[in-house]
C-alpha cells in the first residue's frame, strides 16, 4: 500500500500545467463506441480511471493504443460485445456511460451498477427515465442494469433533476436515434460541452450543450477519423488555485480555461488572495491567512461540489468562522474528521459544516476518504507544521495525473512511499 509523506511549511510557487479533464476523458473513452471508424484522443490524462475505461472498451471488441503518454488511438470497428465485464464497471461511476454509448450503437447494454467515491446515495433513476423515453426496455436486478430496444425513437425528456450523468448518458444514448431528442434541465459542466463537441466532431448533430436545453439530432452514423483535445481540468486547476491560498504562495496554473474557474476566483477574492486571468493561464498569490467566507455547492455555473473539500482547507485556517453547505451530495464532509486529527475545528452538520479557523494544522497521519479529500488533505498537509502521511491513495490516482510530482516542482516537499 503506498502512502504520501508530506511535510508542510513551503509556500508553493512556480508554474504548473494542468491536465486533460478527468471528468471529460471517462465520459468521451465510452462515447466511442458510437463511432464506426477510428478517432484520437489528446490531452488524456494517464490516471487509472481512464485506464480501467481503456480496458472495458478492449473487453467489448475495440481496439485502444496508447500513442503517447496522453494521447489514444481508438479502433470501435468491431464492437462485438454488448456486456462490459462486470467487475470493472462496479469500480467507478463513469462505466454508466456505457449503457448510453452501447444502448446507442447495438441497442443492448449490460454493464455492472457503478460504484466511484462513496459520497451518499448515487441514483441512476434519471439516467433510467431518458433510455426508456427513447425507447428501451430497462432492467436493474443482481447488481447490474441492463437496456434494450428494437428501435430508438427521438423524443422529449425533461432531467427531474439537474445530473451531469444522466445529461451525458441520454445524449449517448440519443445521437444514433431515429429523428430528434430534446434534453431538458440539463447540467451545463465544462465536460458535457466537450462530450458533445466530441461527438460533433466525429460526426454527431448535437446542439445548446453548455445550456439547460441539448438538442440531439439523430445521425445515421459517427465515422470518426478525427482528433480531439480533452477540455482542460477545472477542479484540478482549481485544486492549485487553492494550493496557492492555503500556503500564501505564488502560482501560475498553465493550460486551463480561466472562465470555468470564475466562481471559484470570486471566492479567492473575497478570501482575500490575488488573481489573474491571462489566455489560458491563471496566476494566484496569496500573502496573508484567508479570509472566511461562506460557500454553497451548487451544478456548473455554481460553486463545484468536487472543490469544496479544497476549500474547505483554506477556510479551516482562515481568520474566522465560515460555513460551506453542499448542495450537491448527501455526504460529502467525510474528510473532515481527518482535517480535525490535524487541529482543524471543523463541526459536521450533515449538509453543511462550520469551520472555525485556526492558526495552525499540525501534521498528523490522516487517510483518504475519498478522491477530492484526498487532494485536500495533500493541501492541509503542505500547510500544517511538521509530518503529514495520507493513505487510502488509490483514490488519488482514480484522479489526479502525477499529482506528487506536479506539487514536488513548485515546491512542496511530498514523496511517495511504496510498502508492501
Ligand atoms: C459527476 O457525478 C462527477 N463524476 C462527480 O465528480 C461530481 O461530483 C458530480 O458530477 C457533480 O458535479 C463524473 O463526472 C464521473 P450527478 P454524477 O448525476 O454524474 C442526483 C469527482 O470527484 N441524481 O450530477 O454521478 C445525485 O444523487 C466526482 O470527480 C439523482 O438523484 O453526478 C446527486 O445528488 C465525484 N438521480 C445529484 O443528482 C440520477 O439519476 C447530482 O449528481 C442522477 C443523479
């Protein structure tokens, strides 16, 4: 089991670049399948979410080839299987999309019900409610779900709720279909845009991603043959803007979209820290404690849910008492318990939670309990006094490219530790 060994106390400065959307790359690897030809992908970022997807796609006949460290060539001419292999689609929650993308291409799915970080109750109801107005008979029983349909028909179909999962799967599920479908009250992600100017550009009629309203103009065929960039991360460039606030350093955060992070940067601001926006990068310095400042998680525009454990560090320390309310999940303040063991006063409420700032965090050995805690804690361990070592790392790695590495180049003094 590896473990991080952190020791706090150096402001981070320099440059770093951020990485191809984790978020992007798991939902676009399945959106493949719909396409009958061969396409690129650039700017993925090698983490271990993306790999086990590569995998599933090899189980269900593609051909995947890493051409490069981040860039994949994807053959989906021989799609043969309509089951992916059970096991590893219960280990993340993006193998949902493969009952879009296969539903789509075959009219037949079966895939595992997906697992990923445990951060309450993740129904796929609405995921259900948009196959089945397409046409598709839907069945969920030991421990997986299975979809067919003779014939997928456009159609009307309004979100009950506000799911960035279940707008990527329906509009999956909907680019192969006879005639047009309208998505209503969709989630307006970065990633569900680059979804659909990913399968626009291998051939799909997709248009209002980005809006509450997607309109899907069924094509007869995706014939690929192209190349695409994932969108850059936003909740990793994010996770280094808050770096920069927690340890009153200086930054620049290469290769991001400045306008996905501007509530985040408003909060920053209030916080008292200091940014730029220049093309496609982002300068934040900070030179004093953060401010408090309350935050509500609310879907894209909003304030992100996959930050708030991020921040949560910065308001741990901040001068004065801050309450976050998460309005997304039902449990998302797990990583608390461990911000405490680091002499954080941090009350968790259920839904929301009061962070009383201290001073100082001390370091302490503390354990991942999910994927964005575990970037914080690597952030509340930069900042506390002395030895910090974080376990529980594979969900890290489900998340985050090279992330030790990326922190060790703008200073941090974090090594990983590989035991048996
Ligand atoms: C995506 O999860 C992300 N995962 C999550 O990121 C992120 O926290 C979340 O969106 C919100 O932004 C991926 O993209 C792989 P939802 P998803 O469907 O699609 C409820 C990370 O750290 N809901 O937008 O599963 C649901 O319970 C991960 O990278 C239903 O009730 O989230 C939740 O309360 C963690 N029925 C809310 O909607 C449904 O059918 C939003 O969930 C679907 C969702």
């Amino acid at each position: 089991m590896d473990k991080l060994v952190i020791n706090g106390g150096n402001p981070l400065k320099g440059e770093v670049t951020i990485s191809g959307a984790k978020n992007a790359a798991v939902a676009l690897i399945p959106a493949t399948v719909l396409i009958d030809g061969i396409c690129t992908i650039t700017n993925v970022p090698n983490i271990s979410d993306v790999k086990i997807s590569c995998k599933i796609l090899e189980e269900i006949g593609a051909k995947v080839e890493w051409i490069s460290k981040n860039e994949l060539k994807i053959d989906t001419r021989n799609i043969t299987n309509t089951t992916a292999p059970l096991d590893m689609t219960s280990k993340f929650r993006a193998s949902s999309y493969f009952i879009g993308s296969l539903l789509g291409r075959c009219k037949k799915a079966v895939v595992g019900l997906p697992g990923g970080c445990n951060l309450g109750a993740r129904p796929i109801d609405q995921h259900i409610k948009g196959f089945e107005s397409l046409g598709a008979k839907v069945e969920v029983s030991q421990g997986r779900i299975s979809a067919e349909a003779t014939k997928l028909e456009g159609t009307h179909i309004y979100l009950d709720i506000v799911s960035v999962g279940a707008t990527i799967n329906v509009m999956l599920a909907s680019v192969l279909a006879d005639g047009s479908t309208i998505i209503e009250n969709c989630a307006k992600e970065p990633h569900i845009v680059d979804v659909a100017n990913f399968l626009n550009t291998m051939g799909a009629d997709i248009r209002g991603a980005g809006t509450d309203v997607i309109k899907v103009k069924g094509v007869k065929k995706l014939t690929g043959n192209s190349t695409y960039s994932v969108v850059p991360d936003q909740i990793e460039a994010g996770t280094f803007m808050l770096a920069a606030v927690a340890t009153k350093g200086d930054l620049i955060i290469k290769n991001c979209i400045p306008e996905h992070m501007d509530c985040l940067t408003a909060k920053i601001l209030e916080m008292g820290a200091k940014v730029e926006y220049n093309d496609d990068t982002i300068h934040v310095s900070a030179s004093q404690r953060p401010h408090k400042a309350n935050i509500k998680t609310q879907p894209y525009p909003g304030f992100p849910t996959d930050l708030q454990p991020q921040i949560g560090v910065c308001l741990s320390i901040a001068n004065g008492t801050s309450i976050i309310k998460e309005g997304i999940w039902e449990s998302r303040f797990q990583y608390t318990a461990e911000l405490n063991k680091m002499g954080a006063k941090i009350t968790d409420q259920g839904k929301s939670a009061i962070f009383e700032g201290v001073e100082k965090l001390y370091g302490a050995p503390v354990e991942a309990t999910d994927l964005r805690a575990a970037a914080a804690l690597i952030i509340a361990g930069l900042v506390a006094d002395g030895e910090t070592t974080l376990t529980n790392l594979a969900h890290l790695d489900r998340g985050y490219e090279n992330i030790e590495e990326k922190f060790r180049k703008i200073g941090a003094n974090i090594q990983r530790i590989s035991e048996e």
